[in-house]
C-alpha cells in the first residue's frame, strides 16, 4: 500500500453515530467523548473536527468564561494525546432559535442568535489553536420558495460572514455546500456558489470552502471537479470524503462505497492540485450503517482511509504516457477501457 507522507487524516466526533435514522432510534449505545478519542488514536488519524457544542457540550447554557473555561480543558487534553483540532463549526441546526435558519432567519433575534453564537465558536477555535470555521449552512434555505426573499437572503448571508471575519482578523471560514436537506432547497448549494459569495465579503481571501464527496453528488456534480474549481482559486481549505448512490438522502457512506470510479477521480484531482500540501487534512464524514455492531465503531473511518490509500496509489501508477496519446486522438473509448482495467488491476 502506498505510503502517504501528505496526507493526513481526520474525522469528528458525530461519526461515530449510533444508528438512528428518521425512522427509528439508535441501535448501538452512544460512546464518551474519551473513547472517540481514543478510537481516533487507534486507526491513527491525527485529527478532530468539532461542533462547537462538541467542544464545549450545552453551550447555550453556558457563560463566555465557562465556554473558554472548558475549551481550554480540551485543548490541554488534545495536546496531551497529540490530537489536533482541524476546525470548529457552529452547530445552528438543533437550538430552536434556528428552526427558520440562522443567518437568514425572518426573526431578527434569532439571526442575532446565530451570529453571537458563531462568534463564540470562533473564540473556542482560537482556544483549540485552530484559524478554520466551518459553515455548513444547514438551514439558510427554505422550505417553501415564498417564505424568504433569495436576494435578501444572500445580503443576510454576507453581513453575517463579515460580522464573523470582523470579530477575529485571523479567522478564515470555510463554507461547505449543500444543496438540500434538512431544507427543501438551499441558498449556497455548490462550490461555485460559496466562492462567489466570498467576493462579496470583507474580506474575500479569508472565505474559501470545503468540499463533501456526497453534497456534490446531491447537487449532481462531480466532486472530482468541485475540488479542481475550489483549488483553482487556492479556497479549498478541508475537505469531506464519503460516498452517496445518487439523488436521495444524504447517505454519508464509506468512501468509494458507491463509486470507486469517481472515488479515484477525487484522489486524483487532489493529487494534482496538491491537496494538503498547507497542512489541509482529509476528513471522513461519513457513518456506521445502521445495522454495525459496536465492536465496529471505527470501521467505517478506517475502510475509507485504506481506500483511499489504495487509491492513491491506482493514482500514482496511473498509466499518464498512455492516456496522454489516447486523449491526443480523442480516443475516448479506449481511454474509457483504460482507467476500468487500470482499476480492476489488469487482465
Ligand atoms: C451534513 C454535514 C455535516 C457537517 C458537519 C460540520 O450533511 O455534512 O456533517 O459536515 O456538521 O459542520
Ligand atoms: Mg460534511
């Protein structure tokens, strides 16, 4: 196997989910938070990514010095392990102040809701020794087209970003698309979409992305080329690798579950682009079926990761000489022919 010395790798704590879905409940009993991070060390990834309530569990109940209080008893615990916090997100999807969406909510207070709280999550990520905010805009969207105006949403949208960048002069934030789900539709569905509202910020170099294999596949691109669009403007800053078989819920399955073909397509297009070459991990959000029993918690994360390890190298040995001539001809069906034996490891 193919010996990666850039890539490293990560995941976050609600990956090791426990089975409930929207039609039934858990099927295996939730773990602590020290055996997640002690599941981590195992598989040997190095990183954790962290919903600010992840960091700092009922945060809303919390004061501000409680809050940094608690981050900074984490951090101590991270840096004894050797663990490294990737990213903080602000998890404005559960509080009922959010059930209309945060930044583009129709209650005023409730937008101001989510923009303090989104400050606060920046502050846990100054404390956890990370510069990167995630923003997965779970519920900036709507449910019927009428209840939000689009152009309004997007101004809502940018003022909340700035509020968030001029809170903190080092923070950069990092938007990760979705096109749908929990919302019927949403405002910033695709990459193209989180670069552009980028420009329209204060501060455009501090707003870059993240990509998930799934959310692409929902939004019925290739990921492969949402990852090439994203470095072209040097804006992808982390990344989700999962899998998803077509247009239906948001399935988060092992990487190359579905489609080790366009799971290849992703290795290589990171690969060419230089993908963790700034210190960018790889991340895993991606979850146990419902049917995995609890000795195989961390299956899930470590199948992806010894895929795409094995990717890695069908990238590596890719035969570039031969594809080169091919694609010179425009001799696509052999080309076709050509990555499918050069997956199926040849005759
Ligand atoms: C759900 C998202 C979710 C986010 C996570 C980080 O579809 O992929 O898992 O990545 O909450 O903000
Ligand atoms: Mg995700």
């Amino acid at each position: 196997m193919a010996k990666s010395n850039i890539y490293r790798f990560c995941t976050g704590p609600w990956n090791w989910s426990a089975g409930q879905d929207p039609y039934g409940p858990p099927t295996r009993t939730e773990i602590s938070f020290d055996r997640k991070l002690a599941e981590l060390k195992k598989i040997g990834f190095e990183a954790m990514m962290f919903h600010d309530d992840d960091a700092v569990p009922d945060i809303d109940g919390k004061s501000g010095a409680q809050v940094l209080k608690e981050a900074k008893e984490l951090k101590k615990r991270l840096d004894g392990e050797g663990i490294t916090a990737e990213m903080v997100a602000p998890r404005l999807w559960f509080h009922p102040n959010t059930v209309d969406g945060g930044y583009t909510s129709n209650d005023p207070k409730n937008r101001q809701y989510a923009i303090d709280r989104s400050r606060r999550s920046i502050d846990i990520a100054n404390v956890l020794g990370t510069d990167l905010l995630v923003l997965w805009l779970a519920r900036e969207g709507t449910y019927i087209r009428e209840s939000k105006s689009g152009r309004r949403s997007v101004d809502l949208l940018v003022a909340a970003l700035d509020a968030m960048l001029g809170h903190d002069k080092k923070i950069r934030l990092s938007i990760e698309p979705k096109p749908n789900e929990p919302m019927d539709v949403a405002y910033v569905p695709t990459i193209g979409h989180a670069l552009a509202v980028a420009q329209l910020t204060r501060d455009p170099k501090r707003v870059g992305c993240l990509i998930e294999s799934a959310h692409a596949i929902l939004a019925g691109l290739d990921p492969a080329d949402e990852i090439d669009f994203a470095m072209a403007f040097g804006k992808l800053w982390s990344l989700h690798l999962n899998d998803q078989n077509g247009l239906k819920f948001d399935q988060d399955k092992p990487f190359g579950s579905s489609n080790l073909r366009v799971a290849f397509n992703q290795v290589r297009a990171l690969e060419r682009n230089g993908y963790g070459q700034k210190g960018e991990y790889v991340c895993f959000d991606v979850h146990p079926f419902r049917t995995t029993q609890p000795e195989q918690w961390s299956a899930h994360l470590s199948n992806s990761r010894d895929t795409f390890l094995r990717l890695l190298e069908k990238s590596r040995s890719y035969p570039e000489k031969q594809a080169e001539r091919l694609i010179a001809d425009r001799n696509y069906q052999d080309l076709d022919q050509l990555v499918i034996e050069h997956l199926l490891g040849g005759k």
